[in-house]
C-alpha cells in the first residue's frame, strides 16, 4: 500500500521532509483538510505526488446545495436530524481512519529517517 509506494519513490530523505511539511501544513492550513473533506488515501497521496499540489487557505465557494423538488427556492432547506447525525458520524470516522494513517507513516518515515 502507502509504504510501499513511498519506498518506491527515489530522493528518500528529501521526499520525507517535503512530504511531512506538506502534511503539516496541510493538517493546520487547508480548511477542507480539517473538516476532513478531500484528504487522499495515502498509497493515492504518494502514488499521485499530491504534496505538489497547489495549497489553499481558504475554502473554495461551494455549490449551492441540490433542493428536492418539492420544497419552494423561498423556503430554507436544512437535513433532518437523522442525516445530519449520520454525516457527523461519517465525517468522525472519516477523520478518525485518516488521522491513524497519517500518523503510522510518519511514524515510519521517522523512523527510516533516524536509520539512515
């Protein structure tokens, strides 16, 4: 997966220290990253090069939200409860996975850091 993808890539070291910045960056900068919307797996984070990736502070305008049929454009749209609870509980466990992996790879790259 991730690891073996990145121990493919040549420029070890460096690739690491670019590859942590961006990260961290990343995890304090991006808003979309902190609310955990956009955050690449990480085999598809290295595989794709997405540390090159042009960063962003701000959140880019979103859409505005599809409105079902039968509720009139003057009328204000809102989840019900029980879609928003269940999104607040993708997103968590969304965060949650990401988080783990993102730290059990710089962990490793700690790691082959100290070794080299």
């Amino acid at each position: 997966g991730a690891w073996r993808s990145f121990r493919a890539l040549s420029g070890f070291k460096k690739l690491a220290e670019d590859i942590l910045e961006d990260l961290e960056w990343r995890r304090q900068h991006d808003e979309l990253w902190r609310k955990g919307i956009g955050i690449p797996y990480l085999s598809t984070y290295l595989n794709n090069l997405r540390w090159q990736d042009e960063r962003r502070a701000s959140v880019p305008r979103e859409a505005a939200p599809v409105l079902p049929e039968h509720v009139e454009p003057s009328e204000t749209w809102q989840p019900t409860l029980e879609q928003d609870e269940r999104n607040r509980a993708i997103r968590a466990a969304r965060e949650s996975y990401e988080e783990k992996k993102r730290e059990e790879i710089i962990e490793r790259m700690k790691g082959e850091n100290r070794a080299d």
